[in-house]
C-alpha cells in the first residue's frame, strides 16, 4: 500500500500533511523545521591566548529525522510549483456527472460510474469526494494504475487524503484509518459468479468494517454477462439485490440458468443475466460513453505475420501428433484439450512452459520483427506470458522498459502484460500498439486495444504480430465477434487443418 511521489518516495519518508495546510504552507513549515534541526551555536574552548570558537549542532545529529524532513521540502516545493503551473479544470460533462454522482451518493451511498475508457473516471470521481465533508478515501485499483491516480489526485489536491492501493495488497490496508469513502476501479473485475472472487470477498469485508460511502467504477461493468453485476454490489448496504442471501437466489429472479453437457457430466450455467439486472442499478448508475464526451477516434488494425523458425513448426506438429515431447532434462505435455491449446499458443510464439513448471525462449523471431520493423517508434508493447517479455528484453535491451513513469519520462518503449495493462492506465503518448500475442478473453481485446484514445486523438494504429499458420488468427477472429477464444474453437480448428492434410 503506497501513495506516490514523482521520485517514488514512500509516503512514510513525508511529513503528514497538517489539516487545511496548502502545499505552499507546508513548504515552508518543512523548510522552518530543517533549520531548527540543523541550526548551530558558538562554542567558545579554552581561555586567553588558546581560545578557540567553532559552530556546532545545538541538537544531536538524526541523519533520519533530517532526510525525512528534506524530502518533505522537496515534495511539498514540488506540489506547490505545479499547482502554479496547472491550473485544473473539469470538463462540463465532468462536472455534470459529479453533481449528478453528489446527489446519487447522498441517496444512497452508492454510486456506479459506468464511464467508458479516457472520458475521465478517475478525476471525476475524486471530485465527487471533494465535494464531502470527508477525511480518508481509499482507492482500489490495479497495480499498475497507482502512479496514474495519485498523479491525478496531486493535480486536484483536494481537501481529503488519498491511499491508493492494489486488490493484491488489500490484507495490508491499515485497520486504524476510518475510511470515510472507498472507490473501486475496475469493478467488474470483482464479477466473478457463481462463487464470489477473493477480491469481491476483501472488498465486502472493508465496506462491512468501515460502513464507507462507496464509489464503483468501470468502462464494461458486465463485459460478458450482467450476471457479473451481483458480486460487484453485494457487499454494499442497500445495493438493489441486498434481500438475496446469495447469488443462487438472486438468479432465482435474475437469471434464465440453463443446463449444458460438457465432458458428458450437466453443467448449470449461470450466465444468462436478464435485462432487469441493469433495470435494478439504473438508480445508482451514472453511464456515460466516449461518442458522448466528443470522442472521434478511429482505431485501424493491422496483422503483421512472421514466419517463425522451422524447429518451432515442427513442435507444433509434433506436439499435436503425439501430445508429448520428451527432452533431455524437461517434458512438453498436452495430455488434455486444454493443455495441448495453451501450449500451440505458447510455441506460435515462441516460448513454452515445461511440465517441470520452467520456461524458456525458444525463438526470438517475433521480437526481432518488433525491433526491425518499429525501430525508432515509442511502442506500447503487450505479451502475454511471461517468457515473451524475457524475448523482448533480450532483443531491444535498454531501449525497453516495464515502468509506466519510465514509459512516460523517456523514450523508451513499454512492455505491459495483457490482463494487467488492459485497464486503467493511459499509454497516449506511444506511437501504436503492438501486440506480440493475442489473449483468449475478448474483454481484453476490446479493453487494451483503447489505450492511446484521448479526447484530441483522432487516429491510433494497433499492429498484431502473428505468426504464420499459427493459432493467433482463430484466437482474433472469435474475440473481435465478443466471444471468447476456448477449447471448442480451438477443437474446430485442428479438425479443419486435419481435413486440408
């Protein structure tokens, strides 16, 4: 758990900031507190002729204290010079939603903030809190989104103080602070179904401790079904699904379940949400799309195909064929439908993760094409496993990084892994988009292909890198229909290659 500075600072290395003190105020109560502690005092030794007078610390030297309270002067300095240089203003559909949001939360305290992508969630909904009487706001959200919203929160210095904090790390969150207000990001990660997720259950546990006003928000609160809305609200006091002890009962009146034959056994499945799901939180949604806020952005899509080497081809089929691959001192094993797509996937570009749980590069083709047909470009680059980031790393060296606040002080290129840079964080000012792999969800499709999309961007190029006759193209063609890439497709895929042979 951290709140950020530029220089990356722990907020523990800062002096708390006094109630109602500007940055300016606190500048210089920082600077008038440095020079008590570092103030001297003459000492006169000896006497007569052998006198001596030298300067001297009037306090013990604390190396600790003094470093704590330097950093406070430059952090403080430093937010007081960019107010002066920015002075912020909301947009008028911003400050629409933060009155409607105002009047929605003093209802219920409960508000969903269903704004699409780069029209302002994060902003708009730290306004809204600057509107209450309030002193501690929590903020949810995906790791690597933290810099991007303390970022937004120093440029709104609002009256309240703001922790930002991951899912991962909510067992860390501080049981002392009162929080007056919680604001989740990315809610409808939180949607899985029919059990709650780990993240939904921690959310649910801090709003049933600390009884806080509650903020969600999401660009696609139900990306694959509005059965994914239960879990998201069911730990907020109120929601409109609050009589339902559990999410079976609530499909009782809020979903058509039906039954599927999957591997011969009855599977019920529960993602048949109905409309009156969304009819429900109209009370406390506030929708609002990019067409809306003025948004005129045209995304051109280009598939680019490698030709991988020979020895990765004859994996591939060999692997098919025999659904094992013995090695000297690892295994390649596909005994299953899924292990033997997940493993296809890996090889078409490169890589594999052996049954020992180890992984290597096994061709760099991919990330060589990367590096000789984008070179001096800013690229936003996503992979997705890791060993691709190990290729990437291995081709274009320093020129690379993995730190958004890097990506965004310097000229390098960033590598973001799918799943956790599809939502969130801002990459406006790469050139493109290039996609080393393709994810099976179409959720991360639609999501991480927006991430250059500003209001006063009117063209953005995403490339994705296939490789030849490889698994890539099935896996686009089934998410840019909204559907999930899965075994069955790919079942259908390896029947067709069967009867072309």
């Amino acid at each position: 758990m951290r709140v950020l500075w530029k220089e990356d600072h722990q907020m523990s290395d800062i002096i708390e900031r006094v109630p109602k003190y500007s940055d300016y105020d606190m500048w210089q109560r920082c600077e008038a507190l440095y020079k008590v502690l570092t103030a001297t005092k003459t000492v006169k030794k000896g006497t007569g002729k052998n006198a001596k007078t030298y300067q001297e610390r009037k306090y013990r030297e604390d190396k600790r204290t003094e470093e704590k309270v330097l950093n406070s002067c430059k952090y403080y300095k430093m937010l007081h010079e960019k107010s002066k240089e920015f002075e912020f203003e909301f947009r008028d559909y911003q400050l629409d939603i933060i009155d409607r949001g105002i009047k929605i939360l003093n209802d219920h305290r409960f508000l969903y903030l269903a704004m699409e992508v780069r029209t302002g969630k994060t902003l708009t909904s730290l306004g809204i809190a600057d509107e209450f009487v309030i002193d501690n706001v929590l903020f949810i959200t995906k790791k690597k989104a933290i810099d991007s919203i303390v970022s937004d929160y120093e440029l709104l210095k609002p009256s309240y103080k703001l922790t930002a904090i991951n899912y991962e790390s909510l067992h860390t969150v501080d049981q002392f602070t009162k929080w007056d207000l919680i604001i989740v990001d990315e809610a409808h990660s939180m949607g899985a179904f029919p059990k709650p997720s780990g993240r939904a259950v921690a959310v649910r546990d801090l709003i049933k401790k600390h009884k806080p006003m509650v903020i969600l928000m999401s660009g696609t609160p139900t990306p694959e079904s509005y059965s994914q809305m239960y879990h998201q609200v069911y730990g907020i006091p109120g929601n409109p699904f609050a009589s339902f002890p559990n999410f079976y009962r609530f499909c009782d009146k809020y979903v058509r379940v039906k039954e599927k034959k999957i591997n011969g056994m009855m599977i019920r499945d529960y993602s048949g949400g109905l409309d009156t799901i969304i009819e429900a939180m109209r009370p406390y949604t506030i929708n609002y799309s990019q067409q809306q806020a003025g948004f005129s952005v045209k995304i051109e899509e280009h598939i680019l195909n490698v030709r991988m080497k020979d020895s990765t081809y004859e994996l591939i089929g060999k692997l098919k064929r025999d659904l094992v691959i013995e090695g000297a001192a690892e295994t390649i094993l596909a005994d299953t439908p899924v292990k033997l797509m997940m493993k296809v996937h890996q090889l078409c570009s490169g890589t594999i993760k052996f049954e020992s749980g180890n992984s290597m590069v096994l061709d760099l083709s991919k990330a060589e094409f990367i590096r000789d047909n984008f070179a001096g470009k800013k690229l936003g680059i996503f992979y997705k496993f890791k060993e691709e980031l190990t290729a990437l790393e291995q081709v274009l060296g320093d020129k690379l990084t993995t730190e958004l606040s890097e990506f965004e002080t310097t000229d390098k290129s960033i590598a973001l892994q799918i799943v956790s840079g599809r939502e969130g964080i801002s990459l406006r000012q790469a050139d493109c988009l290039v996609y080393y792999n393709i994810d099976f969800s179409a959720t991360s499709y639609w999501q991480s292909r927006d991430r250059m999309t500003t209001k006063d961007r009117t063209h953005n190029n995403v490339y994705w890198v296939f490789s030849v006759g490889g698994i890539e193209h099935d896996i686009y063609k089934a998410v840019t229909k909204k559907k999930d890439y899965t075994v069955a497709h790919f079942k259908d895929g390896i029947l067709k290659d069967s009867k072309k042979d």
